[in-house]
C-alpha cells in the first residue's frame, strides 16, 4: 500500500507569522491534531496538539501571545507519495514521530500521513494479504499448473 492511498490530501495548515492560538483554532475547526507551518509556500514545520498544550502550560501566557516558529518542530519530516505505508512507518519510527508530511519535488505539500492513518489500513493490507495467501493456495492446487 502505498502513502498516497492513505494520506490525507487536505492539510491544516497556519503562516508561520501565526501564534499558537492561531493553530489551536485551526485544529479545532479542521478536526486535526496537527498543523504544519507555512513560509514562502511551502512546509515549514509542524505544531502538534501536545505542542500547543506545553506553550500553554510551560510559558504560562495565553497561546496568542505565543508565536508559532517558537513551538514548531523544524525542519519537518517528510514522505513523498509513493513510497509504502511501510517505509512511512519505519521513518516515523526512526524519526520519532507520528506524522509525516507528504511532499513532490523536496517542497510541494500535497498531504500528511499519520501514525493513526497507517493503524486504521493495517486491516486493508491484512485482508490483501490474505487473498494473495488464498490465491497462491489455489494456484499450487490447481493441476494444470503442476
């Protein structure tokens, strides 16, 4: 399975001028537990929910008062497309991370890919899987192919 067919291509995203109340708006009203950093067009880093949170607590000024480029993750870690689920997840894992973006050409952003997207597939590819264990069987029974 390969990430272009379990990324999300709608991305939540904020300038990099922005403060961290900015991004918690932004996660709210997009549903997203993330969003990555804008400049110059393309991904600049990532604010993650737990990110916001520790500015709110650790600064203990209120999140617009926060700037984004002060919580962000920089540089970001990335995908391209068309590499496999798998190879998303060993680099999360390597990387520590739980969200990768997905970029063409070193900066096009075209989609994130999540810890939580490759989890809620795993069942797609185990039931792919298993019908290619279904067919090999059938093909080694078959007779003609003997």
């Amino acid at each position: 399975m390969r990430v272009d067919d379990i990324m999300t291509d709608e991305v939540a995203t904020v300038d990099l001028r922005s403060s961290v109340a900015d991004c918690a708006r932004t996660m709210l009203r997009e549903g997203a537990g993330s969003v990555v950093v804008t400049a110059d067009g393309g991904p600049a880093g990532i604010v993650t929910e737990s990110d916001a949170l520790r500015a709110g607590v650790a600064s203990g000024k209120p999140l617009s008062a926060v700037p984004t480029r002060a919580v962000m993750s920089s540089p970001i870690k990335w995908v391209r497309p068309d590499s496999t689920a798998r190879a998303a997840a060993k680099k999360m894992r390597e990387k520590r991370v739980k969200k990768l973006v997905v970029v063409v050409d070193s900066s096009e952003m075209v989609g994130i890919v999540t810890a939580t997207d490759i989890a809620f597939h795993l069942s797609d590819v185990a039931r792919d899987v298993g019908q290619m264990i279904e067919l090999k069987d059938k093909w080694e029974s078959d007779r003609r192919f003997r």
